[in-house]
C-alpha cells in the first residue's frame, strides 16, 4: 500500500485525475472518511477545493484548505512464497507419547480483497505498508491456528505423514475467517514440515514402518525371505537355489501384496465468494446476485465478522460495540495468552 502524500493529507482539487493501473486499487479518502474505491482506469474526483476560490477561503486557516483528502493505492496482486514458522516451540499432548515440543514452517499466498476494510483494520495511517510488515503478524496467526488444528485433527504423531492434506485444507478453512478480518484472502498455504524431537522422531519412524508391514510376524517373515535370498545368490549350492527360484515368487507374493494407494484429494478452488450469504460470485461484483449484499466492506464486526455501514456504532447482529475489541484467551491450566478463539494453549498443550 502506497498513500499519497506520504504525510499529512493533500488539497486535492476539484476535478483532480485518478489514474490506476492494472492489479491495483485506489481508494478515495475525503475528510477523513472512505468516500470509494476504483479500479483500473482513470477517474474524476470530485471535493470541495475549486481552485482560487479555496485559497480565497481559506484565509482563517492560512490558507490551508481544512478540506483535506488523500488517496490510497492498494497491491490487488497475489503475493507468494511468503514463510510462516514456529519462532519458539509450541506444545502437543500426544495421546502416546505425551506432551511434546514442536516446531513446523510452510510457506502461504494471500492477496488483499476487501482495501478499505485493509486499510482501516491494519494499514491505518501510515504512508507505505509492505508485505513484510503483513506477514510478520499473520505468520503468527498461523502457528496459532496450526496448533488448534493439530489438537483437533491428530491424536498422535505418528499418524502425522498421512494427515498433511488434511491438516493443511482444514488450517485453511480456519485461517479464511481471521485473515478476513482485515481484507485479505489466503489463497493456498502449505505445511514444508513438522519437526518434533529426535527420540519422538526415532519413535515415530518405528511406528510407521510397523503399519506398513503390518505386524511383527510378517516383518521376520520378509527378513526371512531376504536372507534365504541373500544365500541362494551367494551359490549355496545348485539344489537349494534351484528351490529358492520356485519358493521366491510365491512368498514375495503372499507377504509383500502391494496394498490400494488411495488418491490425494484435490486442493480446493480459492474463488471468491459473498462475505454474507457464501454463494460464489465474480471478484469485481460491487453487489451480491444472490443476496445482494454490498462488496465493498469499510468495517467489520471484531466479534462475530458482520459487515458494518460506516459509522455504526453497535452490530446490527450481534449487538457488541464496534470500538470493542477481542481479548486474548488466557490459559486456565498455566496462564499463557493465546489468540482470540484458540482451542488448545500454546504453551502446555491442554484444551481451553
């Protein structure tokens, strides 16, 4: 996000030109307020500073126009490859193994839907907003999300290689709700690896190497095999390899059958869809078809998400007051602060 000017606000005139380019968006700042927002194109803005008139006016002030305007020019694009990960390890209560310290990362692509919302929820005033400075708190959000959905999702890690898609589809879901608190939509997000302790790795691998096999009897059964394959190549004697070579394919196929793969379930699309009423609509639509809900979102309820008119001072939904904002969710276990709606603590791993 680039503001023009910089500091302060400007006296734009009376039919000063807009021009915005592809993937961008310009909002429209008029004493104080979000009076719109355009897209590519070039658009006449309309305020009360007619030229020489305005300084003629606006001798009580100094001749400074007190009709102050300013315009904000948003990124549209999708921005990628942006990191998230566990600065310190976050707590799991494993139901095999215990409690145990985790550390994951993945990468994520989010783009901004909504600007007015994204300015008046985390830009603010300010005269550049960079990525860097949006993925800095998100990446934070995320690990709180992560360990909500690890808790609801896994319940040891040892089945944790054959839950990454679903883990990662249904962190998703979740994170759709907080990032759209300020105008953003989380296009993909992907989980690169979660690490536990080198024991609980070792412990882990064991594990999976016995579902693959299957059982005990099975696993000597196939080392078995192996060495008596081992010896018939080694030429133990023309007798005995010669029945090796019979027994071979029988026991291979008896023992090591391979088993169904199931398919990897296709990633959802990322299409955008009515803030109110969830039907799929065009990303450009100012209105909802179906329900007819305005797009253009300037405010939102930080308790239940309702769109708020400008200037409203309670939620038509909920009734909470808008100035109110969500507390975190202290622990009741150990006391540790965690995000607003967070199931499981951080810290000690117990459900809140």
């Amino acid at each position: 996000m680039h503001r023009i000017p910089e500091a302060g606000s400007g006296e734009i005139k009376y039919g000063a030109q807009l021009t915005v380019r592809e993937n961008q968006a310009g909002v429209f700042f008029y004493q104080g307020k979000a009076v719109g927002v355009f897209g590519p194109g070039r658009h006449t803005l309309k305020t009360a500073n007619i030229p020489l008139l305005t300084k003629i006016a606006a001798m009580p002030w100094g001749f400074t126009s007190p009709l102050r305007a300013e315009v904000y020019f948003v990124n549209m694009k999708t921005f990628t490859n942006l990191k998230w990960g566990t600065r310190d390890p976050v707590a799991f209560k494993d139901a095999a193994l215990g409690l145990i310290r985790l550390r994951a990362y993945g990468v994520f692509n989010l783009r901004v839907v909504q600007p007015v919302l994204f300015i008046n929820r985390m830009v603010g005033t300010q005269g550049v907003y960079t990525m860097a400075d949006v993925s800095a708190y998100l990446s934070q959000v995320i690990v709180s999300r992560f360990n909500d959905t690890l808790g609801e999702v896994l319940d040891t890690l040892a089945r944790l290689p054959a839950r990454y898609d679903a883990i990662s589809q249904r962190l998703s879901r979740r994170l759709q709700e907080d990032f759209g608190h300020f105008g953003l939509l989380l296009t993909h997000l992907y989980i690169g690896a979660v690490t536990p302790p080198a024991e609980v790795q070792q412990a882990i691998d064991d594990q999976s190497r016995m579902e693959v096999i299957g059982d005990m009897d099975r696993l000597l059964r196939m080392k078995a095999a192996m060495a008596v394959e081992k010896a018939a190549g080694s030429g133990a004697g023309d007798t005995m390899g010669a029945g090796l070579g019979l027994m071979m394919p029988a026991m291979f196929a008896q023992y090591l059958a391979p088993s169904a793969s199931g398919g990897r379930t296709p990633e959802p699309g990322s299409g955008f869809a009515c803030p109110e009423c969830r039907s799929r609509i065009p990303e450009d639509a100012r209105f909802c078809p179906q329900c007819g809900h305005q797009q253009v979102i300037f405010s939102q309820c930080a308790n239940c998400g309702k769109n708020l008119t400008p200037n409203a001072r309670f939620c038509p939904r909920c009734g909470c007051s808008t100035t109110e904002k969500p507390l975190n969710r202290p622990c009741g276990a150990c006391g540790a602060e965690n995000l607003p709606g967070a199931i499981f603590c951080n810290q000690c791993g117990e459900r809140m």
